[in-house]
C-alpha cells in the first residue's frame, strides 16, 4: 500500500472517478495544464483530455455558476477555487442557486456539485490566501461542507462527495497538502459524508478539532486521557457521536483555526448545552483565532492555536 500525502491522495480519488464515470469533470483556474496552484490535479488533463479538465477565466462566480449549470443537466463538476479567500465572489452562486435547485424545482432537479478549495492558514501566504470561514457555509441549508484532516480520510471523503446528489463544498487543509503522508489503498472506498471518526479514545476530556487543527491537537494531547473527535463533516454534523462522548468524559474542549466569534465550535458548544448540560463537569472552552483578520506572514503563528494554549484549555477544564 501507497505511502500518499493528501495531494496525491486527493488526485488519486477525481482520477479514479474520472475514470469510472465520464460525467465527472473539473474545472477552474489553471487546473488543467498548470495541475492547479497546489498541482493536486496534476496529470489529468493529459490522461482525460481538455473537454474533462478546463481551465477557466480568473472569475469565481463565473466557474461556480457554469459549474451549477452542468450539474442541473447531468454532468458530475468538480469546481476548483483556488483560495477559500477567493470564493467569496461566488457566495450568490451557491447560496442563491446551488444549495437551492433541489428545493425550488421541487426535486426536478439536483446539484451534485463538488467546490474543491484550499482553506486554512499556515503556509506564510498573503492576504486571503489563509482563510478558514467555514462557518459561513454551514449556515445554508442545502450545501454539505466536508474537512479533511489527513490523506487517507480525504481520498474516502472526495469519492463520497462526488457521489453525492447535492452540492458539496470541500475544503482542503493547505497546512497538510504535503506535512502528512498515510497509507493510502489504491482501490476505491468511500468515507460515508456526515460521520464523525474517534480518532483517539479517552475518559477524560472530549477534545473536537478539524481540518489542520487535528493534528496540531494530537500533538498537544499527549498523555492526557483525551478523547479526540474529528467531525469530518461540519454540515450535517454528526452530534450523536459528540454528544455520546461528552456524556463519558463531561468535559470538552474545541479547537479551530477560524475566528471564535460565531465559529462552527460555537454550533458544538450550543448543542452540547442544549443535549448534555447535565452532563459536564466543567465549561465548554474553545481554542481559535483571534477576533481579527488573518494576518500577514510574520504573525500568523500567533494567530493559529498553538499546542500551547491547547493544553492550557485542557489544564483549566480537567482543574474545574
């Protein structure tokens, strides 16, 4: 078995799906002869040929709205933006559109439409080249948002979404594009989307964190007799898993590298009040970002949780 990164990984999923079915097409920015800004689609242009992989014109709402088009009549796109910073443009597109054809045509049509984009800081680059504002698109009904958080779970996480009959928005950690590489099988399988994976067991604290965030928490963790929950899925979450664990331990702490203020961990923390209150120990403490903008490269290790101020949340929860 494949030692991957999640680039590989991530290319290994569209060409095994290009392959098995011809309605599967990409496009975006220099996703075609360039391999995209990342090169996670690199080489497939020339194995499926320029009418598969298009590249596009420098406009984001242009690439999600034709992308909407082909999936209402039956092709199977897989939108690429090139930063999550830069999908913005594209907000009326989705949220006006895609997350809305199932509903306003009554089930007469669908959307299986798949937005791959980088998200998430770390990578020294500049202004909104770091963003993580996922919460943003959880809050449309209609658009299920997925995070990878290793190469293995990303291959098994993109066939699942390219099967999906709805718009899924993807979002790649640039931070693990190439710092993590896992075994990866070459056969086709498929991570059921909206499932969360205990990626550590624990009795003590329930600890939830995605996307790059996992990582950095596993190392944090160490010998604390942490449970460690990735969501995988934020919308729809799978609460019961969450809920289930919270219930054992009765203390949680949520990481993310979005900024607090109306951050997905706020969702977590609202539910859990809502379905386990009398079941904790101690607050709910999130570790995330600063209230602030995503800084430029120089201070960007400050902004993103540290394995620090990590344990330091797990210190105060386990005192309380």
């Amino acid at each position: 078995m494949a030692r991957l990164n999640m680039v590989q990984a991530i290319n290994l999923a569209l060409a095994q799906e290009m392959a098995r079915d011809e309605r599967v097409v990409l496009l975006g920015e220099d996703v075609g002869q360039d391999g995209g800004v990342f090169r996670v689609t690199e080489g497939l242009c020339e194995r499926f040929g320029k009418e598969r992989v298009m590249d596009t014109p420098l406009s984001e709402s242009a690439i999600v709205g034709t992308a909407i088009g082909m999936a209402a009549y039956g092709l199977r796109p897989v939108a690429e933006i090139q930063f999550m910073g830069f999908i913005y443009s594209a907000f009326d597109q989705l949220f006006s559109h895609g997350a809305r054809l199932r509903s306003r045509s009554r089930g007469r049509f669908s959307c299986p439409l798949v937005v791959r984009t980088p998200y998430g800081g770390g990578i020294k680059a500049p202004e909104l080249h770091e963003e993580s504002s996922e919460a943003l698109f959880c809050h449309m009904p209609g658009i299920k948002v997925v995070v990878p958080s290793g190469p293995y779970v990303a291959k098994g996480l993109l066939t699942a979404a390219l099967a999906d009959p709805d718009p899924v928005l993807f979002l790649e950690p640039t931070r693990l594009y190439r710092l993590i590489r896992e075994e990866v099988p070459e056969e086709e399988y498929n991570i059921p989307l909206g499932k969360a994976r205990i990626v550590r067991e624990g009795n003590d604290v329930t600890v939830i964190a995605w996307g790059s965030m996992l990582e950095r928490t596993l190392s944090a963790v160490g010998s604390y007799n942490a449970e460690v929950i990735d969501p995988q899925t934020l919308n729809p979450c799978d609460f019961e898993t969450i809920i289930a664990s919270v219930r054992k331990t009765g203390r949680v702490v949520i990481v993310h590298e979005a900024v607090k203020t109306c951050g997905f961990g706020a969702e977590i923390a609202a539910t859990l009040a809502e379905e386990a209150i009398l079941h904790l120990r101690a607050p709910i403490l999130r570790v995330t970002a600063p209230d602030v903008p995503v800084p430029l490269a120089r201070l960007v290790d400050h902004y993103l949780p540290t394995a620090e101020r990590i344990r330091a949340a797990l210190d105060e929860v386990l005192r309380y």
